[in-house]
C-alpha cells in the first residue's frame, strides 16, 4: 500500500499525517512488530521501518543505541521483511528506512540471477511494504533502484535539505513517489528541545518544485513540536523520540509500551492541531 493513501487521508481531514519510525529488531523482532503495532493503533498513520545497519551516516546516539542492540540480538534482512509483512498488515502504509549497501548486497545472484536490489524490490512488495527511503542514495546515483521500483510499484522516497539547491530540490522531487523527505537540520538524528527555523523555508522551496506531499523529520520530540510543524509540512516524521522511550524502559516492556502509546497520542494530537 502506496504512503499517498496515509497522505490524501489527512489531507480530507485537514492535517498533517503523523510518520513513525522504530528500527526493526529493537527490542527485539517481536517486540517492535508489538512497539509499531501500539504507535499505529495510537494514531501514527505511516510507519517507517529502520533496517539496522554497522556503519550508519545520518543516525543519532539514540538510534545508534537501538540498531546496535538489534544487531546483537541478530536481527537480519529477512527480520526485516518478516517486520514489515506484520505491520503491514494493520492497514498503515509501511515504508523501510535503509542505507543503501544492504539493499545492494541482498541475496542477489545466489537466487535465480537476480540482482540484489531487484530481489529486494520484489520481496519488500511482496510482503507488503510500500517503498524505500534512502537516505545515503541520491536520484542521479540511484537508477538501479529507480528502475527496481518502478517494476514493483513501490515509493521511492529521496531527501532534501536546507543546503539543497533549487537544481537539486528539482531533480529530487522529480524522482520521488509517495512523498518527499525533508531534514530539518543539518546533522544527525535525535530529539531536540526546539524545531529548526530551517523546516519552513525548506518545505516552501519543495513545494514549489512538486505537487508531492513533503514530510519534515528529524528533531520532533512532543506533541507541540508537532503541531508546529503540521502548520506547512504535510507530514511529520518522529523517531528518536520514540526509540528514547523504549530505550528509557528497558527494564519494564510494558511500561515502555504504555509510554509508547501516551507519546503517540500526543504526536498525533499535534498533527491535528497543526
């Protein structure tokens, strides 16, 4: 299911729609298919889920923390597929957020010929998800994929940031489905006391350059930030913050999954006010 259905239903509604990200794998395969379970039924209307990866560019101290639990606890790429079927499954558009090299060197050549960003095309859609976002890919380095997705009717969700040029916001937005990712700040991921003042102009520009929905991530910690954020993007995207409360409750699942839920309902009251 294509995120442009989660997009256009908030949009009859007159807000913002809420993305929810938790790596696959943390705290454990079971209990993240439970964490995302609880963040949809709370209101997240696309769920995006991390494939945890050794080397990663673009994630925080509090993600780190998390893939790195996940990596221990073994979690492969067909954890990840097993993931996104069960999520999949509630109904809530589910997107995988990778860096590219996994995507690259999956299965590949071992089965039938195929190469490995193909057979990861095929086997996302089959179970259910609805594309990709990249964050180390960019559209001119990423026609493997393009064209991969484009066969298997999948998202294909590519980054802007403040420092884009409006050459660059074109070519990027041009090869985007289901909506566009837009950093907030420059630097990695995690929580912040306050938004950045450089979201707006960033998703005026975007919108300027497309008619697809513009989604702001990083920073967005409560229910206010939220709101915020919803005035001018069409989607907020959390995660940090969510990964904080499963990390903070480490020792007590269910109160973490309680936290979860009261985080969620308060994001998701945000959008709305937004």
């Amino acid at each position: 299911m294509s995120t442009t259905s989660a997009f256009d239903t908030a949009r009859t509604e007159g807000r913002a729609a809420l993305v929810g990200y938790l790596p696959a794998g943390f705290p454990s395969v079971d209990g993240s298919i439970e964490a995302m379970r609880v963040m949809v039924e709370a209101g997240c209307d696309v769920i995006e889920v991390g494939m945890p990866y050794s080397d990663p560019v673009m994630d925080g101290p509090t993600i780190q923390a998390a893939a790195q639990q996940a990596l221990e606890g073994g979690v492969r790429t067909t954890d990840l597929m097993r993931v996104v079927e069960a999520v999949a499954a509630t109904g809530a558009p589910t997107v995988v957020m990778t860096y590219w090299n996994p995507v690259e060197h999956y299965g590949g050549s071992r089965r039938t010929g195929r190469s490995g960003v193909d057979l990861f095309a095929a086997d996302l859609a089959s179970a259910g998800g609805a594309g990709l976002i990249t964050p180390d890919l960019t559209p001119d380095a990423g026609g493997e994929w393009i064209a991969a997705a484009d066969d298997h009717d999948l998202d294909k969700v590519f980054l802007v940031a403040p420092s884009s040029t409006p050459e660059r916001i074109a070519m990027t937005t041009a090869a985007c489905r289901g909506f566009v990712y837009a950093t907030a700040v420059m630097g990695v991921t995690g929580a912040r006391a306050t938004t950045s003042d450089l979201a707006a102009p960033l998703v005026a520009r975007t919108k300027e350059a497309t008619d697809l929905p513009v989604g702001v991530g990083l920073g967005v910690s409560n229910g206010d930030q939220a709101a915020e954020i919803a005035a001018y993007a069409d989607g907020v995207i959390v995660g940090s913050a969510f990964v904080r409360v499963l990390l903070d409750h480490a020792d007590d699942p269910a109160g973490g999954l309680k936290a979860l839920r009261a985080l969620t309902e308060d994001l998701a009251a945000g959008v709305r006010r937004g």
